[in-house]
C-alpha cells in the first residue's frame, strides 16, 4: 500500500498552487503500518506540511481517498498525519513565477485585501490616478467579477459601449487612466453566477485580450479574500508584487494577514501595506479621530517584514466624490480632501521607489 500511495500522491495536487503535493513538498513521507506513529492501527500513514487550513486539508484528503477508492485500496487503510514542519525553501521560493507578460505593460501591481470593507477599491482608483498625475502612463482592471465597483466610483456605471478592433478589446479611457472592468459588460442589476474556471479566463481576457498599449503600471484591483481570481492572476501573469490594504483594527489584520500568506504561498512578493481610514477628519473641525483604533498597517507591515506604504485618513467630501463618480485626488482644490491628496502622493512615490529599486 505504501507503494501505491506514493504514486497516487505524484499526482494529486495542492489547490493552492495547482502543483503536485510532491512537486511543492507537503509531502513528508508515506509511512508503512510497522513504522508509522500508530502501528496498532494497522495503517499506512500520510504525513503532510500543514501549510493551509482545515479546508484546504480536507481537500487534499479528499483527492487522496478517491484516487486510492480508485485504485481499489481499502479507505480505512491508511490515516493522515499534518504537521507544522516548514518545507525547505529555495531562493526563488517554492513556487515559480510565471514568466508571461503583458506586452508593453512595465509593472503589473495587484491591490488586495483579506476581506471585503477596507476600501480596496478605493485605494485602487486613487493610486492609479495619482501614478497618473505624477506623469506615469496607467492602466486600471477591475478583477472582481462578482461586485465590480469600478466603473460606479468613475461614472461609467452599467454596461458600455466597448470597442473591439482585430479581435483586441479596447478599453475605456477617463481621468487619463485606461480602464476595463467586468461591470463594463453587463447591466447594473444583472447578477453573475460563475464557477471558478470562468473566472480565470474572465481574468486572462482581461490581461491578454486588450490594447492596453504602452503603460507604466497596471494596477488590478482584486476581489476580497484568497481564492480563484487571486490564484489565476499568480499563474497568469508576471506580478511585480501586492499592495495590501487594511484598516487599523485587529479584525482586519487577520484577514490581511492571511491575504499576505497567500501571495507567499504562490511566491509574489508585497510591496507594502496600505492603512486605510487610519484616521476620521471632521469637515467642521478639522479635529482626526482614530474611530478604528490605530497602528495596525504599521503591525501587520511589521510582522511581514515589509513597509508601511502610507496612511488615508477617512474625509466624508471624498465619499460624497466618489458618489458623483469622481476620483476624489483627481485634480481636486477641496482643501478637505487635500489631506488625502498628500497620503496619496505619499504612497505613490513609496511604491515607485519600492519597485524600481526591486
């Protein structure tokens, strides 16, 4: 048995990163019934990396028990064993970047978060508007399939009118950022119900299939959490690195922290941490407050061994701009918004320093 489990594990994969558990060494060793931690069970023992959670160890031995039910071996047969083991790393880590580009593209730069609420879109438009008006050429893709806000916070809500010349879609232009966003498509209303394979291709048409031309940067700006689109945008295409966007409460961090294990685990580096709503501006006043607590970017950058990119302070006119479908640091005299025109800026220039000096 122990024979056959070894061949059957060759081929079952991580879904984390699409791999052979062999291949990305979660697998310690297959140990027979006389060497195992438990020979009075009389069964083989499967010992693994936990490099996941509950759920994804429960996928995997999943695969696992159908391949053996296959293969015709007893299901009580054999037990799994996790462990907290780290594999042995490599300098390029143990998963290889693709090395696909997008032509004429100079940096692709993945905006994500843990969870949803951080303002992730928010950050996103006004990072790529700012990289725009510092003379940068800037393109903007709205990856999240199931709740594209991009095109609401521009003023292009509902379905497009879009161009399509030699099979290549061209994208929408405005506040001198090209822009493609899955909302462009279908009408506001209009619910998607999509399996995971669709969103990949849904992503790689976004990359692939579109004129974006001559661009500085390429900033995506992915759904919450950690699941199909991230890991197709880590297969598909050569990624400068993740910005990370959080808010200052110890609930977030969690979910941030787990989004930056995941861009580990698929070998893209983080170019930085993004503390959003760090701080409330009264219009009246002008008086901060820290109504989410306070520190945690400069925490959860800390505990990463990466940067704290800037902070945005929370100012009620840039929510009343972006209801109007304005980019609130575009070009903007409000001296109320000024405060995070600065943060912006800030930012900006951190991650053109980060990467240029990658």
């Amino acid at each position: 048995m122990k024979t056959q489990l070894e061949t059957i594990l060759a081929k079952v994969q991580n879904p984390l990163t699409h791999k052979s558990v062999t291949d990305d060494k979660l697998l310690i060793a297959v140990h027979d019934a006389a060497s195992g931690d438990d020979p009075s069970a009389n069964k083989c023992v499967i010992e693994m990396r936990a490099a996941g959670d509950k759920k994804w160890q429960l996928a995997i031995e999943a695969q696992v028990r159908t391949q053996a039910s296959k293969a015709g071996l007893a299901p009580d047969g054999f037990k799994f064993k996790w462990s907290d083991a780290k594999p042995e790393v490599t300098k390029q880590g143990p998963v290889q970047r693709p090395q696909r580009s997008i032509p004429g593209v100079k940096h692709v730069i993945a905006v994500a978060s843990g969870k949803g609420g951080v303002g992730k879109s928010t950050v996103s438009v006004n990072l790529a508007s700012t990289l725009q008006q510092l003379g940068k050429k800037v393109g903007l893709m709205d990856a999240d399939i199931y709740g594209p806000s991009i095109g609401k916070m521009l003023g292009l809500s509902g379905r497009q009118q879009i161009e399509v010349k030699d099979d290549r879609i061209t994208p929408m232009e405005k506040y001198g950022l090209k822009l493609m966003s899955f909302s462009f498509l279908v009408d506001e209303t209009q619910p998607i119900v999509w399996r995971g394979p669709m969103l990949g291709k849904a992503v790689e048409q976004f990359l692939y299939d579109m004129n974006w031309g001559e661009l500085d940067f390429l900033i995506i700006d992915l759904p919450p959490g950690t699941g199909d689109t991230q890991l197709s945008l880590a297969q598909l295409v050569q990624t400068d690195g993740a910005v990370i966007v959080t808010t200052p409460q110890s609930v977030a961090l969690l979910d941030a922290g787990r989004a930056v294990a995941m861009f580990e685990q698929v070998n893209i580096p983080i170019l930085g941490v993004v503390e959003n709503m760090s701080e409330f501006i009264c219009s009246h006043c002008g008086k901060p407050s820290h109504i989410f607590s306070k520190g945690g970017g400069a925490r959860l950058a800390a505990s990463t061994d990466s940067i704290l990119l800037g902070q945005v302070p929370l100012v009620e006119d840039c929510m009343a701009a972006a209801e109007r479908g304005e980019i609130p640091v575009y070009k903007n005299k409000n001296k109320n918004i000024q405060p995070v025109v600065n943060a912006f800026e800030h930012i900006a220039r951190n991650l053109i320093s980060k990467v240029e000096a990658t």
